[in-house]
C-alpha cells in the first residue's frame, strides 16, 4: 500500500510461532492453506531463494496430519521487482512455483494467485492497492497477467508434480440495482465470473464481456488463454455477507451508510449509493447457498467455500459458519459436488474493515484471538472442534439465527421480542444496579439474541437457574464480589466483573473469574460527556474550549460491553484490559474526532495510529470506537429531532 508493505503472517505473530500448527490441528482440521509467497521467499533476486521459514513450517504441518493448500500471490503483485501491470509477472510467478515444487514435491494442493479478480479491482479499478489505479484497461491487464501467471505457474508445478491440483479462491457475490442502474449491475454480475471463465477457456466470441475487452485491445491475449485454458479442479468460492450489493439512485434513503459502504459514486450520470444488500434490500439476497448453486451450473467443477467469516460480536460469527456448514450439507445432499467449508481465519486479521488501505489496528479475531500476545481460542474454536467431530455446535446463543436471518429488524438487529432468543436455553446472568453498565449490557443481549437473566441474588438465583455465566455489571474494587473467595468460586459459576483498577502484582483472580480492567465509561446519549461535547459543537459549527487534563482515556459504553460478552462467550479467564492504547491529549483526541465527523482537518497525525497497531487492549482502535460513536450520536439526534414536532403538537393538544 503506497510505499509500505503489510504482511498478516506478522502482524499476527505467526511468523515467529510454530507450535501455532498444533493448535490447528487440534482443531480436526484436514486442509490447511498455508503461504509460500513470492515476495517472502525472494523479497531481492528471483534466483535467490530463502526457505528456511517454509521448510521448518511445512514437514510439520504434514506430521500433524494435515495437507497444505499453497498460496504463492495472496493479495499484493509480488516483490518490488515486478508488478501485476509487468510482463515479468506471469514468467516470474511460474519461476517462484517451480522453485516451490521442486523443495516441496510432495505439496498437491496450489492456489497460485489468490482471488485474482478481486485483487486486480482493488489495485487497478478502484486504486486502494499497488499500483493504485483507477482504469478500467489496467484492470482487464493486471486479471490477465494473474491468468497467465496461474496458468504457467501450474505448467511448471505438474512438470514435477503430475498429481497437482489447482484450488482457484476468489470473491463470489451479486448485484443488486434501482432501475436506472441495472445495466451496471448486470455488468458486474457478467464480470464476477471473469477470473474462472478464462481460466476455463470461456472468454471466446461470443461471450458476454468478448467485445469489452477486445475495445481494450486484448483480443490477442484471450485467445491464447482460451487456446491453452486450465480449468481448477477445484472452484474456490470466497463469500462474505457484504459481497451482495446494492446501486441504488435513491440516495436519501441512506444516511447511515456503514464504513464499507463508502462515498457516493456515479455511473453514467446517475449518482448511486453502493451498499450491502443484505440489510437494504434482503427480500432478494441470493444467499451464499445460492451462489454456489450458480458456480456448480455454470462450471460442473467441485466447489469449497474457502473463506468463511463475519466481522462482527462472536456469536454471530459462529451462526454464520454454522449456516454456510449447514448449507453445505443441503448442498451435497442435492447433488452439489461441494468439498469443504473454511474458516478463514485462523488468527483473524488486521484492518480489513478498511479493505487494508490504512495502518489502523483494527482486529477481527478468528479461530483464535492473537491480541495477547498468544493464541487464544475463541468460541469458534469449539465450533470448529463440534463439526469436525461430527457434533451439533452447541453454545449460548447458537441456535438463534443470525441478524441476517428471519428475525431481524429494519436496522439489521434483532426485534426486542421474547421470539428473538431461546428461551429453553441457559442464560447470562446479569447482576446489576441501575447503573450504565447494566442497561447496555442488558440491550446488548437484546440486540444480539442473547438469553439473558437479572438479578440481584446470586445465591438464590443460582439454585433455580443454571446460567452459563454471571455478568455483574456494578464496577467494583478488587478484593470483592467475584474475587477469590467470592460469588464465582463459591457457586461454581463462570463470570466476569468490572474494575476501573489495575491488578496488584501477584494477584490473580480466582480460576474462572475475568476481571475487566476499564476506563471512564461514556454512552451516546450524555450530553455532558467531552465527546458528545465535541461532536455537538462540530455539527453545529460553534467553537469548543477543552480544559487541560490527562491523556483522554475514555472507553465507549457499548464497545466495552461487546468485548466483554465476547469473552464470555470464548470462556476467557483472567485479567482483561479495555483502556484505549492511545495516549492522546483532549486536543488531539477532538481533531482525531473531527476527522472521523467528516470535518476535514487535515490528515490523521501517526501519533492517531501507532500505539493501537501493537496494543494488547481488547477494546478497538479509538478511531473506529468513534465512527461507531459518532452514528450512534446523530442517530439519536436525529431520532429526537424527528419527535419534537410531535411533542409540540401534543402540547398544544
């Protein structure tokens, strides 16, 4: 990304933990997709070639009993000395697979280039990548460079390996449009199919985007590819619930467009949103289901899912998997040739909810969550443990369906209703006052279909009732309530607490008992708090005086409790931090705020950045806790706005 480079494997600390292959297959996982890349292996000569990292990584993953799936190109174009617009890609990335084969001969499984189509978009259509582009011909370039690379890449792999197979992984979705965008849609629904379509010798006279690339002069080119195609053996389908989108002309309809959704844009004049279908227009999804139906039609080669994940509060993680499973078995049973489903991935992944284009910090946990420092496992460990032994997930919350499902509401959360959970299932505990932390703790179970309880004796309440877990919302001090020797120990029940203390060394709390370590908490509806304050006073263009004080340490209500029902549902033990990594002055926290506002203040500072990348705190970089602030500040503003009329009628009334 621009001058700088971003490796996953690093940033997770995979790179320096080998005993993370144990705790893989552990999980009764039998693939394993796995990086051998280009620009890792030879970041300098394409001669020199540099496998102790692979060759200590490799034999260890076949003694544990899985096989890889080797990637040779994730996203990225290879090291410095080539690129995806070069002639040297295609020749180079074949150079690299041989070098590869020939150490490892043993190695079946290849993905040499990892979802070209959606690679070749983001760096040379939408300019988020290297070579930041905005052009449609070097888009159509840069996915045949991949072609060719793909194509002589597994040439030179089955000149040593007959057997090879090749697992060809990209974005699989749909488009959805207002009328006047339909015929954009219906190009991006032909273009979707590209990447497989001229490896399988598809793109000939005839074909739906034939004439398109010809007008970009690259008959020659497809011809040669369709000459000389190589079909995968295996089609691997990457699907997220943002992969179905929606155009849409009607752009006041949209005010709460999240992140992703991004700026408006325009197509042939029309100024159009772009956002996930599945919460705009969800009567006409496809589903994940039916994607893979269309590629089986279409190509008649086996399928996987080979990315599977939800950004978002862990047991909707775990629902979205259990479906995409569940749905894979339907599939089969139908006469799909569908061979596996993935989680990807296995240690989460850093500052995707900006497609990788800043250095944020920003951290979805997979499988495991690596904030720590090690792996720990997550909820979806257990679910991945349950279906690899041939058992039905079972976990608070999971036999709910998901936001997405039939019991969601008009903003994509659960309808507050005693049909929104299961009811027969134990519940959270929730020991509370009536204090902030008990009210969002209480409508984050709503939102999230959570089962939950309150109460206000422990001991009473745990003969009657058996919960899962016991929340006490009241911030205590260490030595009390949850303690050693307090309500947990003595009831044997799992729980977590609140502290705005840090731990004294040597102290622990007692085994099964989470202590949360937090900062002052502020909610979206205190008008008194330093960031309503800020925000109020952005929007409506008056001037703000910040006294001086400490570095701002405020944790965001709904945030902290999110994290906290999360590692409840992983079943974490131990002492948990929730302060911002950030140590921004009053000053620096209002211009950081303002920019997330959508007040142009200049650009981010580093300072607004760097201390979250390596923080071990399980809240989220405070740049993003604000974009979630900030629309929830102006939601309620809004909703107030729109009742006061109402309210003055019923005055008058």
């Amino acid at each position: 990304m621009g001058n700088r480079w971003f490796d996953q494997t690093r940033r997770s600390g995979h790179e320096h933990r080998i005993e993370d292959l144990a705790l893989f297959a552990d999980l009764g996982i039998c693939k394993l997709r796995y990086p051998a890349l280009w620009e890792r292996i030879s970041p300098a000569d394409p001669e020199r070639c540099d496998f102790r990292w692979t060759d200590e990584r490799l034999p260890e993953i076949r003694r544990l009993g899985m096989e890889p799936i080797l990637t040779l190109c994730h996203h990225g174009s290879g090291p410095h000395y080539t690129g995806l617009l070069q002639d040297s890609f295609a020749h180079g990335l074949a150079h690299h697979a041989a070098a590869v084969t020939e150490r490892y001969p043993w190695v079946e499984d290849y993905t040499p280039v990892n979802e070209p189509l959606t690679t070749a978009r983001f760096s040379a259509l939408y300019g988020f990548w290297y070579p930041h582009l905005c052009n449609e011909t070097a888009f159509w370039v840069a996915l045949l460079n991949e072609t060719d690379a793909t194509r002589l890449a597994m040439r030179a792999i089955r000149r040593i390996n007959p057997a090879a197979r090749l697992v060809q992984t990209d974005d699989l979705g749909f488009c959805h449009a207002s009328p006047p965008l339909q015929h954009s849609a219906d190009f991006q629904n032909e273009r979707r199919w590209m990447g497989w379509d001229l490896l399988c010798g598809m793109v000939v006279p005839g074909h739906a985007l034939w004439e398109r690339l010809v007008a970009c002069g690259l008959e020659d080119r497809l011809r040669t590819i369709a000459d000389d195609p190589c079909p995968p053996d295996v089609i691997g389908v990457n699907h997220y619930l943002s992969s179905e989108r929606l155009l849409d002309h009607r752009i006041d309809r949209y005010g709460d467009r999240a992140l992703a959704d991004g700026p408006l844009g325009a197509t042939d004049g029309v100024v159009h949103v772009d956002v996930d279908a599945v919460r705009n227009l969800p009567d006409d999804v496809i589903g994940l289901a039916g994607l893979i139906e269309q590629a089986w039609e279409r190509y008649r080669i086996p399928v996987a899912i080979t990315e599977c994940h939800l950004g978002a509060t862990r047991e909707e993680q775990a629902r979205w998997f259990i479906e995409a499973w569940s749905d894979g078995k339907r599939l089969r049973r139908r006469g799909v040739d569908l061979r596996a489903v993935t989680a990807w991935s296995l240690l989460g992944a850093y500052d995707w909810n900006r497609m990788v284009t800043r250095f944020i910090g920003q951290y979805e946990p997979g499988v495991f969550d690596v904030r720590g420092g090690t792996p720990r496992p997550t909820l979806m460990a257990r679910v991945l443990k349950d279906l690899a032994s041939g058992r039905c997930p079972d976990g608070p919350g999971l036999q709910v369906p998901g936001w997405w499902g039939e019991r969601r509401d008009n903003q994509g959360s659960y309808a507050v209703s005693a049909h929104s959970v299961d009811v027969t299932a134990a519940p959270l505990m929730i020991v509370g006052d009536d204090g902030v932390l008990t009210a969002l703790a209480i409508e984050a179970c709503e939102a999230r279909g959570l089962h939950y309880m309150l109460s206000d004796d422990v001991a009473r309440a745990s003969q009657t009732v058996r919960p899962w877990a016991m929340l006490d919302t009241r911030v205590q001090a260490p030595g009390s309530a949850l303690d050693p020797g307090g309500v947990c120990p003595r009831f044997g029940i799992y729980g977590a607490f609140f502290t705005t203390e840090a731990p004294v060394p040597g102290q622990l709390p007692a085994p099964g008992v989470l202590a949360i370590e937090h900062g002052p908490v502020f909610i979206a509806d205190d008008d008194t708090a330093l960031p309503a304050r800020v925000l109020d006073a952005l929007d409506a263009d008056q001037p703000i005086s910040l006294e001086p004080g400490p570095p701002w340490k405020g944790v965001y209500g709904p945030s902290l409790i999110d994290g906290v029902l999360d590692l409840l549902l992983d079943g974490a033990a131990g002492h948990m931090r929730f302060i911002p990594a950030e140590q921004w002055s009053r000053v620096q926290f209002r211009h950081v705020l303002a920019n997330v506002a959508g007040y142009d203040t200049g650009a981010l500072h580093e300072w607004a950045t760097a201390s979250s990348a390596v923080s071990q705190s399980q809240l989220p970089p405070m740049e993003t806790v604000l974009e979630r602030f900030v629309a929830d500040r102006r939601r309620l503003r809004r909703a107030v706005e729109e009742r006061l009329p109402q309210l003055y009628l019923a005055a008058a009334e």
